[in-house]
C-alpha cells in the first residue's frame, strides 16, 4: 500500500529497519505499526492460545494483537506494542510466539484442535496418571505459552529514578488535556502535563476535526507553544502514567531514550514519583470492537484506529476497505478514508433507518456474520434482513462505541458506573481523591465537550487548592455525541473474538455461562478474559454485556470491571530505578577498609557493612590457616580488629540512667562512672533482643552499644520508649556509630601494646584501669580517644575509639609499633571463632526465638524494676522450656561440628519429636584442637559430659559429641581481669 | 460429573453441550449442623473435608462475594514445606502430602506443579539457619537439600553471580515444593463440597452473630438468618471485623500484600526462586508471566491495594537477583489482606463461645496450607480436638509463652 | 502515602517506619499485681478495626520524631497526625 | 598535634572535588559538627551567638550556622575545625545542653551552581523526594536516597549540602557522580 497524502510524517527523511529480517523503511513519526502498513504488512502477530495469525486493532497502547520482540542481544525487549514503538533508524523488530515462521507457524494447529481447547477445559484433564503433569503436559503447555522471549542476559542499559511536585498533574496532552493545562498553567499552578505519545494532540492527531476552522493540529501547535514558555508547566512527552496510588502520588514512567537505537549518556527510562495535589485524568476512550465469526482476521481492526492510520500517518491498511458500526463515529472512518482516496467497500451499521454520511455504500440494519482470509482479510460477509453476501475488502473497521479510558480512576477500586444513554461505563465518584476524569474519558467524547471539560476540571481543581483559574478561550468545535446502538456481538455459529489475545470467543463465555462461572470474576479466571497484556482494555465491558444478554441481568447487575496498576506494561528494569547489582544496597565501610583492602584482606558482607573477613599472608593457600592464625595469635600475643560496626548510642541526660534501667533487663542505674557493664535487652514479649555494653562516661551521660545487625532497630527502640513511653524523663539520644573508629586490641599484650600509644600521664595499669573500665583520654600525641576495658575474645582486651577518620591511622600505628608483641590483625572470621571458644552469644543465638533462661542469663532479669520485657520473660511457656546454651565438642576430635545440626541421645529415632535441640554456631577451635559448637540442648545445664549425637540427615552424618561448659576457653574469667 | 480426558474429547465433538455448572446456586435453608464462614480456600477446603473424610452433613459456606474472592484468588500461588518449628513443619509437610494426592482425590487438575522452591542464601549465618531448617523439615519427613552456590548456579544459572551486592553463598532446595493454579484450587474444592451435598451460598455476608447463654445459634446474614449447631469462620484478611462481632479482639492485624505478575515469555524460571538478601520471590505460570511478590506494604489495611515504594523495592530484589527479567514489563500489580498474626502463625482453635470456632492468622503463607487448613479446621469442628499437626496453634498460645515464631521478630505482625 | 508531620509538613510515607496500634504507648506497668495480664494483651491483642485506625510512625529517615497518624485503613485517608510525645505527655499527665 | 594522618571519608588524603557541566561537587572535610539537644529544664540556648532555627530551617551566625535535626535538637556546624574538639567548645557555650561530637559521623558534600538554582533543582529531582519548590534558602532536612540516610542543607539558590553517615560517603559520592553526569547527558 503506498501511502495516503497527508498526515504528520517527515517525507523527507528515510528510516530504515527491519520485521523479521525483511529490510523495511518508513518516516520520522511514523511508529513501527504504521510503518509497518505503509509496508503492506498486516500481518504481525500470533494469538496466545490458538495461534491464529494476527495483524493490529488498535493504533494505541491498548493493542493486544501486534506485540513483536525489539531489538538484539541483551536489549531484546518482548511483547512491544507495534503502534508505540516509534520508528527509528535500525530498528530490528521480530513477530513472536511462533514456531517457524510468522506466517506458517506450526503452532497453528492448535487453531485446528481448538474445540478441545474451549474455555477451562484444562481443569478437566491432563490428571493421569499423575506424575505425567511435571514431566509431559506442563512442560508442553509451557513451551507453547508466553509470548516473547527474553534475552537472559542482563539489561545493559541505565535506568533512573526521580521526583516531582506538582499543583496540578494533567494525564493526557489531547482535547481535554491541553485545554485543561492551558487554563491551569496561565494560572500560575505548578502544572505537569504527561502523555504516552511522543506527540502532543491525542485524539485530535487521527482527526480532520476543524477548531475555529482551521486543522487542529494547529491549535495544538499554538498550545504547545505556550505551554512549553511557561516556567510553571513541565510538559512530560513520551511519559505513561501508570498507576494512581495514595494521597495524590502518580506512577510515571519516561521514555526517555526508547526512540534511540542505544541510550548512550541517557536514562533509557525515568521512574517519577509524581506527587500532586490535583490531578486531571484525560486519558480519552478506548474503541470496542462488535465480534462477529473470524473477527481476528488480520486486517480486521478498530474503525477509529484506521482512521488515526490514515490521518495521522498517512497510511491504510488496504486499497479497499468496509466499516461495520452501531454507531455515527464509525461513518467518520468512511467520510476521512474516501476523502483520502481509499474505496470504501460499504458501511454496514447495525441501525435501521440510517443513511450515507458521504458518497460510499451503506449496508443499513445490517452486520458483518463472517470474515475470510487466513492471513490478512479477503471478504466479509455481511448480513441484512436475514439476507448474506460476500463483501471483498482488504480492511475493516469496526467500531462498536467508545469506553472511557478510565483505568487510572478505578485504581483505588471504585467501581465504575453504568452509564445508559452512552452505552458504557463512566468512572464512578469515589475514584482516587484529588483526581477530576475530564473528556472522553468521562464520557465527554465530543471535541467540544472535551475541550470544555478539560478546561472547567483544571479551574474546579486550582479552585479547591484556592488558585483562581480563568476558563481559556477554547476553540469552536463539533460537539456530535455518537450514542452507539446497543449490538454487543453478532450472533452465529462461527467462533466470534472477545478477547483477541487470550482468544476469549463469544463460545467461550457462554460455556463459562452454562458452567455457572457467572461473576464476572469468575467469567474472567476461568476463561483468561482480560488477563491479557491490555489487560481486558478492548475486551472487559464487550464481555460483560455479553453475559449480561446470558443471565438477563441488566449489565451493572452483572458486574463492573475495575483495573489495577499499571496502566500499560512497565518493564522492571525502570521500577527497580538503576539499584541493581552492587549497587542495590549501599556497602558501609569500616574506617579502616582503606587499610585493610591494601592488605589484601578478604571481605565480607555483614548487614550493611563490608568488613575484613580474614587478612590472608603470603604462602596461606586455605581461608582455615589464615583464621587459625590470627586466632593463635591473639590468643598468645595481640590481635586486633575493627569492630566499628557495632551501633553506638549517646544516651545523656539527668535520667539516662533510669532509662537505660528499664531498657535493659539488668541494672545500668546502680553502674559507677567510669566504668562499663554488659546489657541483656529483651523486646517486649520477653525474648532476649540485643546485647552490648553500657559505658558510663559522667553521672548524666552513657554510651551504649548494640550488635551490628539491630542498630537501627534498637535506636528507634530507644527513641520510642523515649518519646512514647517515658516522654517526661529527661532523656537525650543520639547515634554515634560513624563518629567514632573502634578497634580492639586482644590478647596477652593487649596493655603492653596500648601503652606505647597512650599520652604520658595516662594510666591504663590493671589497678588505675581493671577490668570494665572506661575514660575519655588522649593518644598519639593528643588525640582524643575513649578507652574500654571489654573483651568479647575472653582475653585480656581493650576496645579504644577516635574520631572515625584517624582509624585508618590508628589501625596502621598499631600493627606497626606491636610487631615485636606479635600483634596481628584479625577479621570476621577469626572473631567469630575467639567468641565461639569464650562462650559468647552472637546473632545465631540471639536469633529473636531465645529466651534470657535459654542463654543461661535468666538471672539477669530483674524483679526489682520494670524494664522491657521482664514480666513477659517470666510466663509458664518460657519458665518451661528447659533448652540451654552449651558446649559441643566431638569425641572424636577429627569429626565435624556443623550449625544446624539438630541434637539428640543417640541416632536411634530421630524425628521432630526426639529431637533435643540444635547447634548455633561452630567453628575449628585451635585452643581445643578440633571443631567446636555452641547450641541450645534441653535440660543442657543438666548435661555436662554426656555424650550425645549431632545430627545432619541433609549431609547423612551423625557425630558423637560432648556436652561441655559453652566456656571453652579460661572459663574462670581470670585473663580477663589480669 | 466426572472430568476426565475422555470428557474432553467427548464434549468437543458434541458442542459441549453436557457441560453441568461445577456448583449449584442453592438458596440457604433455615439452619445447619455446620457454618463455614468464608468461601475462600480455607472455607471451602474446610467444608469439603467435613464431607468427605469426617462424613458430616448438612454443611454450608457462607462467602460475602464469590467463591475464592479472598486470598485464594489473589496470591503467588507457592506451595511448599520448608519449615524450621517443631510447631509447623508437621503441619505443612502434611499439607504438602495432601497437595500431591489432591487433584486425583476432587478430581479436578488445579496444575499443581512440584518444580521445586530454592531458598537462596547470602551469609554463613543463613546458611547455617537454611542447615537447621532443612534438617527439620528431614526430620518430619518433608524433604530438603543444601546446594553451595556451585549447586545454585547449576539450576539457575541466569541468577547474578557476577556483581551482586550480596553474593549468592547457597539455597535450600525443596524438589517437592512447587506452585498450583491458585484458583483451580478453590474451584476444586467448590466442587468437590457441592457434589458431596454442601451448600455454597455466594453474596451471603455474616453480618452478626447469635450467641445465646454462651453458645452459638447462627449467624445474621445479608440473606437472613441462619442457624448453626457450630459454626467456623475462615475469613483471613477480615478475621478481625468479623470476630470483632463475637466480642474478641485478636492477636492480628490486617495487612495489604502485593503480588506482581509480568506479561507472558516464554519459559525462563524452572521452580520457585527467594532472595534472601532482599523481598523478592519468584515462578513463571504455566501462561508464562512471571509471578512474583515480596513484603507487605506494612501498615495496617484492608484496602486491597498497596504504594509505589513496594512495588519499587520488590523490583529492584528482582533486578538484584536477576537481572535478566529487567525488560520483562509489569502487567499487573494487586493487594490482598493478610491476616497478620503476632507470631507469623495461624490459629485453628476453638474460642470463648461455645460452637463458634476461628481459622486465621495465616499471615501471607495461608495458600500452601490449604488443604492441611482445611482438614485440621474439618477435625476440630467434628471432633472437637485439634488434628494432631495443628495442635501448637492455639489461641492462648500468646499468653501463655507458647508461640510459634518462625522468623524470631517477635510481636510485630507486619515484620512476620 | 503522605504523612502530614505536624512541625514539617506532608512528607512522603517512606521516610516512615510504622509500628502499628497507637495504643502501644499505654504500656502497662511492671510492677503492678495482674501485670501478666496485662501485659499479653498489651503485647498481642489488637483492635484492628476496619476504619479509623490510630498509629505509630516513625520519622526514621527525618527527624525521629514518633507520630500519632489517625488513618482509615479502608480507604487510607489520613485524618490527622499529632508527635506521639506530646499525647503521652498528656496522658501521663504532664504538660504537652 | 597528633601524630596520626587522618583520611577523607573517600578514603584519600584529599576532599573529593569534581565538576560536572554546571555543577561542582566537593567534599566538605574541614567542617566541625556537634549535635545540640535542649534537656527538659534548659532554657533556649545562644551558643556563639547564634540563632537555633525554626523545625526545617538551617540559620547562620558569626563562623557557625545551625539546623534543625529534630524537636529540641539542633546540628551545629563550624567550617574548618574539623580536627579540634568543638563539642567540647560548643558545651562550654550551651551550658544545660546535651552535645554530642558528630564530625566524623556524617560526611558532607558541597553542590554548587554556576548557572542558578536550576542545576541543583534538575539533581534534587533526580535523588530525594522533596519539593524543590518549597525548599528555598535556609531549607534543612533528613530524608532518603538511594536507601541513604542524608540531611540536606539549602545554603543559597545555587548551593545544597548533601550529608551521609561517613560509612556510607562513597555510596553517596558515586550516585552524586552518576546523576550528575546524566543530567548533562539529559536536555536542560
């Protein structure tokens, strides 16, 4: 087909590109589908489930037919709409879900078994025998469903996310759309404007509609212009919103870079989060189609869409072409497509009584009843007075009323109404607060109404805000409401299309009728309508009526049909907004990662945190000889390691004392000053949550700890009980955790390393400095430190802290100047292991299901005082349970301890209800000589030296172990004091 | 009418004209042996099981809407039991049990599909829990494996290995796990109770209950009154207005989650995929979307719809994990109401009021269990005693220090 | 979602983190006969009413302020939003 | 003076400086910080003369300025004096106050324009969900990016300050380099 005269295509340039390899050239604005019928192509597509061969129906985002895989290797991009892409030069385009080609696609033989294949008849079979389902009918079903392909391979392209604020948001650049951001921008409101296409104009583009006697294209031209001169509008082009959620907040995306063959420096796609105290949806009606039997016929399409072709785009899809209507709107399609000098074959409207709008034939009381031409339409049949005959065209256009595009009003799933006189669905009144649904997509479907409603909606809305609009001079156009006749289909025995994609027929419904799949609901799960990428827009309210005329209800009684987000296809790749791979979540650095990535450490990620895992030397081939040796070496010499992670908290205030009293299980009012004691915190139901240390600094100010992994939550914890709970204390709080470096410094040599950095005149002997001591003091030549005399190795250990960006230096100094006292970096790993050997409790015993009697800390709880979670920690569940931390270690000292071994007497009878418990943490103890474990074993307490049995069916390995003290290492405490 | 093959075929060569409605549309007599209020898959899964194993008669189903409306409708359709306590992986290794007989059994194909859920792995600590897990599950006689990531990467390897900010260290395999057309389930279940006599009566909304000297006698409804020897309700997302009409206040709270379905491709996602460094988890339907989902929105709702942010982070776990799904588009974002319960686990119990029993709390796991649901809910109300698998999930549970928290977070239902 | 901060006006529902039941503030005392009780009903009972629903925010990514927000959790409309402080002062009996 | 070397929060001996078309990022390594919080019984504090600001306002004084972070709490911050101790200062001025050092706690990043306050409105728009309308001079506030926790501190119509937790400046050093960079890329 040569092109039509006319339209909004650049005939000067060229753009070439392909449709499954055959080498195709088209217009700047043409969009793919276009060009695709200036081509002669019309067929481009296959149906879901039949396969039938399918070309376009629609010129909009709503169309289900013309889905085609773009573009090559790891930018291929499934299930595009043909009549959104817009063409560029290259573009490489490829028809989907077939096997073989396009148009001999040998899944088209289920189009041949198709009565087998009627509305849920999978429900009825494929049962036997039983295990066939997994390995034949599934994998069969799967191979011949979905519709494109993705690439595997990661999408290469940048995505970015952004937000923006608006008085007014305008959906929609057509009619109502532009009138309404005119009126609403020369107010001086804070306006966006957002429309899908890469054009402003909408509806007014596929019309010959005059305004003021001119050519609107003209008019919108003129809009654009000033719009695009008002620093308080921001025209969004290219840019779909999706979905209308929560207090006025819009989901949009840009395309900004689709129409390029790569993004290069760009975004291929904004996500905008689109906050707006208003909005305006004008997003215009969506054509139905009239089935009839072999209404899929390529070539058979939506009256208006082959009106948009022709004049917008200057193209038909055949020389010769009928139109089948119920309605005036269709005889449009007739009057522009003639005027354009293409040979109207008749229009055939289902009214009585109506005559010719222009020079064509008109097939009055009369409906098309069949349709040929497997791949693209040869005739239709039409039917008038009981009487047949055989119609040759290459197109159709069919046109069966308007529905109001009122997706984004239902999203807040207010049910749309039954409008009468119009024959459709208006969106109803509790849409989405804040949202005005103006022009067609109100049911205000003339060019007049629609430029008056627009208009009147942005005034209405700036008016609730208290921002005086004026009512702009709005053009003179036609004002012709076309009520369409009430014909939902065509009756006949041929299958007649509801849904094109999910090959929903007329059949199809009333089986699910007959079946009693009634509620519209159940109409739709059990025969796939509107579950197809438009999502039932050109399907929904066609079906409904359908099965309305089945039960006798009227339509409303029947059911309404509401949409979800999003309103058309949003690849992932934008929603996720670009945070994907290494920068999904961001990596929190320790203050000494510089240092440690020069000695080549290994790291690891720990919540948020990357941290040292282990510090491998030259000649180490295996992590385990690595670990043993920074473990040897603190537990013989000095070991240190950044333990920054932990979340520090400033509490000040006269009653931070009293506060931490009720935070904690234990006391921390009674602690002295200048001294550090350990704290149980438990959550409200008496489960042991977090554990640290509280160091009291003066009388008023304590600095607490708290794992790495609860900080944030035991911070907003604190400030909860702070604010809501003891709101009169005088209480202050803040995070520390970044200001401060903190490293420990374990071992044997611990003092004697920390006495070369401290300044003269400050004493760390055990006598001035004992065990859980702590001061401010200063280091290095006046650098202000803070000291704690903690150990979480069960070794003689400090923790000493400064200004976070002189850790790096601290961490350097120290292993420089302790090499003569073997001091020795250590990591995770290594940590890890000295706390397992000292008993310690870490995140896989505090995994939020323990009880402080569990951890052998039921003491600890306080009766003298209320604090979080005592009374809790005291009902007869938890006072029953007689689980207890202990101690494991294999007889024979070359097995394996494994965490996750579950714990029993012996390996006879293992099941859930033998079992006696589980271990938490292992590792290989090189002060014991073999693999050790900690673990929760009923009656554990009870149990010491009795030999037990670890058992790992996943691995089938059983393990004789010991039960001993969870005290591997110096379990009187006294390196700790020394 | 029995499906089969054979009927297939027979009624596609006759027009399918002896196709008979899969349920009646009975209207409600005056008064029952048993209510079932909530004609969802619990309710209907209920009511089949007190017909058919428990021999109970005169049974209905009373659903405000149509059948399967609830969270039966609307879910990520995973069935699996892959449980750590000894409180509930008992039970959802019998629910599995009960999955891999059940089409054959109501003689319905509701696609159950057992192409194996893979709980990934991202740090030593979880795959030290992933250990004791999978041990459990063993132990109850479900079945489990441990993969390293060596094993992972064998069956999926389009997962990011390359640059992920939380490299993949492992999974937890369960072969058996798997997913089924979620309303294929309800509508089985529909079937299965209407042909063995039990009424199910759609838009019929409970809108009190008569309770008289501590005993129930039946319940109001949209279409009368309607009276009941015992009567249970499997409500889900709305246990808390209903039971609110029998005087309780409950530990749960109603929450919205969304679940996620992309447009058709073709086959690229073998079983079930969870991240574990983020909320993501994944299948790909027989149809060909992918199906996916992640955390609640969070607050208290019963909106059926959720926000952008989720949406938002669910994706980018997605892209995390996956990021070859990147240029698959979005169809269809949609909210249900979770029963969130203050351990992450269900109650079937028997209440203050003498008859009146309770089936909630299922938090966003209550899919998978719906045949284990349904048939400990069926011997609780004919036997007056719990099935032996869901004796942990007692209502006193929260009080008396019993509970039953999987994820170890305590009373914070929206973190369950 | 937006959150109408009463010293920062509406800000976006993300920087929040909720808690759930505002009623979560009236903790029970410790040391009170009957304090088991109450407290398991405290720490697990729940009104959860379809509707109006009072509820604890935190303004996490703001000014860590707690907040009382009043919404309906049918259709989300916010009704009001108070600093958590000031209603437990005021309850507590002190000044707001 | 001590003897050790401190480094940037990049992990360099010297601040981050970079230009991007009409935009110039630094890092800001010289600025003390200490927090300031009013106890119950304490009166509205002057320190160094300066004026605390109303709830999301940031106010300058005489080598100080101050922004709201909270009820009742105040960041205070004193370009070039990172390497003194100035909480220990500011508390000599703020008697009643609880203070809290935060130098090293957040990182902060300098964005200057040398084409007004469009270039700094287009990179808000693209990282943090705040109305750049009604965030004028004088505008302070916490919120998200990019699953970083940051203030924001409007000093002028072309000037913002972007702070992080120091453990996190590189995250927030490589979204400010790449957003930047695309906005060049993006037509004005």
């Amino acid at each position: 087909m040569t092109r039509l005269s006319g339209g909004l295509i650049d005939r000067s340039r060229s753009l070439n590109f392909t449709f499954d390899g055959r080498k195709l050239a088209g217009h700047p604005g043409d969009t793919l589908a276009s060009a695709l019928l200036a081509n002669d192509v019309r067929l481009m597509g296959r149906s879901f489930k039949y396969h039938r061969p399918r070309g376009l129906i629609a010129a909009g985002s709503e169309e289900p037919n013309a889905l085609v895989e773009l573009r090559g290797g790891a930018r291929q991009e499934p299930n595009t709409r043909a009549t959104v892409a817009e063409l560029f030069d290259g573009l490489d385009a490829r028809s989907q879900n077939r096997i073989g080609s396009l148009r001999f696609d040998l899944l088209g033989v289920n189009d041949l078994l198709s009565p087998f294949f009627a509305a849920g008849f999978y429900y009825k079979t494929f049962m036997w025998p039983k295990a066939f389902w997994e390995k034949l009918y599934e994998p069969a079903i799967r191979r011949a469903a979905g519709l494109g392909s993705l690439s595997m391979q990661a999408d290469p392209d940048p995505y970015d996310k952004g937000f923006l604020h608006c008085d007014l948001l305008v959906i929609g650049g057509g009619a109502a759309g532009l009138a309404a951001a005119q009126a609403a921008a020369r107010s001086g409101a804070r306006v966006i404007l957002a429309d899908e296409d890469f054009r402003l104009g909408g509806r007014l583009l596929a019309e010959t509609h005059l305004l003021d006697d001119a050519p609107a294209a003209g008019w919108v031209s003129g809009v654009e212009e000033e719009l695009a001169s008002l620093p308080n509008l921001r025209i969004m082009r290219r840019t779909t919103v999706f979905g209308a959620f929560d207090h006025g907040i819009y989901g949009a995306v840009e395309r900004v870079a689709d129409h390029l063959p790569e993004p290069g420096d760009k975004p291929r796609q904004t996500l905008w989060r689109i906050t707006a105290k208003r909005a305006i949806l004008a997003a215009g009606a969506v054509e139905r189609h009239i089935p009839f039997a072999n209404n899929d016929r390529p070539g058979i399409m939506l009256a208006g869409a082959m009106r948009a072709f022709a004049n917008r785009w200057a193209v038909s899809p055949a020389a010769r072409v009928a139109i089948f209507t119920n309605n005036d709107d269709g005889h449009r399609t007739a009057i522009d497509l003639a005027a354009k000098g293409v040979d109207i074959a008749g229009v055939i409207d289902s009214r009585d009584n109506v005559t010719t709008m222009g020079s064509y034939p008109i097939f009055a009381g009369g409906v098309v009843s069949d349709a040929k031409g497997r791949l693209g339409l040869t005739k239709i049949e039409v039917t008038q007075n009981g009487r047949s005959q055989w119609i040759e065209c290459g197109a159709l256009g069919v046109s069966g009323g308007w529905n109001p595009n009122l997706h984004l009003a239902s999203h807040h799933r207010g049910r749309p109404v039954w409008d009468e006189a119009l024959q459709s669905f208006v969106p109803a009144k509790d849409g989405p607060p804040g949202l005005i649904v103006a022009g067609a997509a109100n049911g205000q479907g003339s060019t007049a109404a629609a430029l008056r409603s627009g208009a009147e909606a942005a005034v209405q809305a700036l008016g609730e805000l208290g921002i005086t609009g004026a009512l702009p001079d709005l053009p003179q156009a036609e004002d012709v409401v076309s009520k369409p006749h009430a014909l939902w289909h065509v009756p006949g025995k041929g299958r007649a299309w509801v849904d094109f994609q999910n090959d929903v027929t007329v059949k199809d419904i009333k089986l699910a009728h007959q079946e009693n799949m009634r509620p519209v609901e159940h109409l739709k799960r059990w025969t796939t309508l509107g579950m197809a990428t438009d999502q039932g827009k050109t399907a929904n309210v066609t079906a409904l009526a359908i099965m309305s005329e089945l039960t006798g209800k009227p339509i409303p009684e029947t059911g309404t049909t509401i949409f979800r987000p999003p309103y058309s296809g949003v690849s992932l790749s934008v929603l996720g907004g670009g945070n994907t791979a290494g920068h999904f979540r961001p990596r929190r650095l320790t203050p000494t990662h510089h240092w440690a990535e020069a000695q080549g450490a290994v790291f690891v990620e720990v919540g948020p945190w990357m941290r040292a895992q282990y510090f491998p030397r030259p000649g180490e081939t295996h992590w385990r000889q690595t670990v043993d040796r920074e473990v040897l070496a603190t537990r013989e010499g000095v070991g240190i390691c950044d333990v920054t992670t932990l979340g520090k908290v400033d509490v000040q205030g006269a009653d931070a004392g009293e506060f931490l009293n009720r935070l904690y299980c234990n006391g921390m009012k009674t602690l002295k000053t200048g001294m550090v004691r350990y704290g149980l915190m438990l959550r409200e139901d008496g489960i042991a949550w977090d554990d640290g240390t509280c160091a009291r600094l003066a009388e008023d100010h304590y600095v607490v700890t708290t794992t790495t992994a609860q900080a944030g939550p035991v911070y907003r914890h604190m400030e909860f009980a702070r604010q809501c709970l003891w709101p009169e204390m005088d209480v202050q709080l803040i995070s520390t955790t970044d200001a401060w470096a903190q490293v420990s410094v374990a071992g044997p040599n611990a003092r004697r390393l920390l006495e070369r950095i401290v300044d003269e005149g400050v004493d760390i002997s055990n006598e001035a400095f004992p065990f859980m001591a702590c001061k401010g003091l200063t280091i290095c030549g006046g650098l202000r430190a803070r000291l704690f005399r903690i150990s979480f190795s069960g070794e003689l250990a400090y923790e000493v802290a400064v200004p976070t960006r002189y850790g790096n230096a601290l961490m350097q100094r120290l292993i420089e100047i302790g090499a003569d006292l073997g001091a020795t970096p250590y990591g995770t790993e290594a940590l890890g292991a000295l706390r397992i050997e000292k008993g310690h409790a870490a995140g896989n015993e505090l995994n939020g299901q323990t009880s402080p009697q569990m951890l052998g800390m039921g003491r600890m709880v306080s009766t003298k005082k209320d604090s979080i979670g005592a009374v809790m920690s005291r009902r007869e569940g938890l006072a029953a349970d007689t689980r207890r931390l202990v101690g494991l270690q294999p007889v024979d000292s070359a097995q394996p301890v494994l965490a996750g071994m579950h714990l029993f007497t012996d390996s006879a009878a293992q099941n859930t209800e033998t079992d006696q418990g589980w271990i938490t943490s292992a590792c290989y103890s090189p002060h014991v000589g073999s693999a050790i474990g900690l673990g929760f074993l009923a009656r554990g307490d009870e149990r010491m030296g009795e030999v037990i049995t670890g058992a790992n069916p996943l691995d089938q390995q059983q393990v004789a172990l010991r039960v001993v003290s969870p005290h591997f290492v110096d379990p009187d405490g006294g390196r700790l004091r020394d | 009418m029995h499906f089969s093959g054979f009927r297939v075929i027979k009624e596609a060569l006759t027009g399918h004209k002896g196709w008979k409605p899969l349920w009646r549309n009975p209207e409600p007599q005056s008064s029952y042996d048993y209510i079932i209020v909530g004609g969802g898959g619990h309710g209907l899964a209920t009511a089949y099981y007190l017909a058919r194993t428990f021999g109970q008669a005169r049974i209905a189903v009373l659903e405000k809407g149509w059948l399967g409306q609830g969270n039966i409708g609307r879910n990520t359709t995973i069935i699996r039991s892959n449980y750590m306590l000894p409180g509930n992986e008992p039970f959802y290794e019998f629910s599995m049990k009960l999955w891999e007989g059940l089409e054959q059994e109501f003689n319905f194909n509701a696609m159950i599909s057992q192409r194996g859920v893979l709980n990934l792995c991202h740090t030593d600590a979880q795959r030290d829990a992933f250990r004791r897990r999978g041990n459990a599950m063993l132990l109850a006689g479900a079945d489990a494996e441990l993969l390293d990531a060596a094993g992972v990467r064998a069956m999926a390897p389009f997962l990011n290995f390359d640059n992920a900010r939380f490299p993949i260290k492992g999974g937890l395999l369960q072969r058996r796990g798997g997913t089924a057309r979620h309303d294929g389930v309800a509508w089985g279940y529909a079937r299965g109770a209407d042909m063995r006599g039990v009424d199910l009566i759609q838009n019929c909304e409970v809108t009190g209950f008569r309770i008289e000297g501590g005993r129930i006698q039946g319940v109001e409804t949209s279409r009368g009154y309607i009276g009941a020897k015992k009567v249970g309700v499997a409500v889900a997302g709305s246990t808390g207005r209903v039971m609110a009409m029998a005087g309780m206040r409950l530990p749960i709270e109603s929450h919205v989650l969304q679940a996620f379905v992309t447009e058709g491709l073709k086959p690229v996602i073998p079983g079930v995929i969870t991240f574990g460094a983020g909320h993501f988890y994944v299948s790909q339907s027989d149809k060909g979307g992918l199906v996916f989902g992640g955390d609640i929105d969070g607050y208290n709702s019963y909106a059926q719809r959720g926000n952008l942010p989720v949406i938002e982070d669910v994706a980018e776990g997605g892209m995390a994990l996956m990021p070859m799904i990147g240029r698959a588009r979005l169809l269809r974002v949609w909210g249900g109401i979770m029963d969130m319960s203050m351990d992450g686990s269900p109650i079937i119990d028997h209440t203050h009021v003498e008859g009146l029993y309770l089936n909630a709390g299922w938090c966003y796991g209550g899919f998978k269990a719906t045949p284990a649901s349904g048939y400990a809910f069926a011997h609780l109300l004919a036997r007056d005693a719990p099935h032996d698998t869901a004796k942990g999930y007692r209502l006193d549970r929260f009080a008396r220090g019993y509970v039953i928290d999987e994820k170890g977070v305590g009373a914070a239902p929206n973190l369950h | 979602m937006l959150i109408p901060h009463p010293l920062l006006g509406l800000r976006d529902a993300q920087e929040f983190t909720y808690l759930g039941d505002a009623r979560l503030i009236d903790r029970p005392d410790g040391m009170a006969e009957g304090a088991e009780a109450a407290f398991a009903e405290y720490v697990y009972l729940r009104d959860n009413p379809a509707g109006v629903h009072r509820e604890l925010w935190f303004h996490e990514q703001g000014d860590r302020s707690w907040l009382i927000v009043t919404r309906d959790t049918v259709t989300h409309e916010i009704l009001g939003a108070e600093l958590a402080r000031n209603v437990a002062l005021a309850a507590n009996g002190g000044e707001a | 003076m001590t003897d050790l070397t401190p480094i940037t929060a990049l992990g360099a001996s010297a601040p981050a400086d970079q230009h991007f078309g009409p935009l110039r990022i630094s890092e800001n390594a010289d600025m003390a910080l200490a927090s300031l919080a009013l106890r119950r019984t304490a009166d509205m504090p002057a320190p160094m003369g300066l004026e605390l600001p109303a709830p999301g306002k940031w106010s300058q004084g005489q080598g100080v300025a101050a922004f709201w972070t909270g009820p009742d709490q105040w960041m205070i911050e004193a370009e070039t004096r990172a390497a003194e101790d100035f909480a220990a200062e500011l508390a000599s001025h703020a008697p009643g106050c609880s203070i809290t050092e935060q130098t090293d706690a957040w990182t902060v990043f300098e964005i200057a324009s040398d084409r007004g306050d469009a270039p700094i409105r287009a990179l808000m728009e693209k990282l943090v969900n705040i109305d750049t309308g009604s965030f004028g001079p004088g505008s302070a506030t916490r919120t998200g990016l990019h699953h970083l926790s940051v203030f924001l501190v409007r000093r002028a119509e072309d000037r913002l300050a972007v702070m992080t937790m120091r453990s996190m400046a590189r995250d927030l050093w490589h979204v400010l380099q790449e957003t930047a960079r695309r906005l060049k890329g993006e037509p004005a």
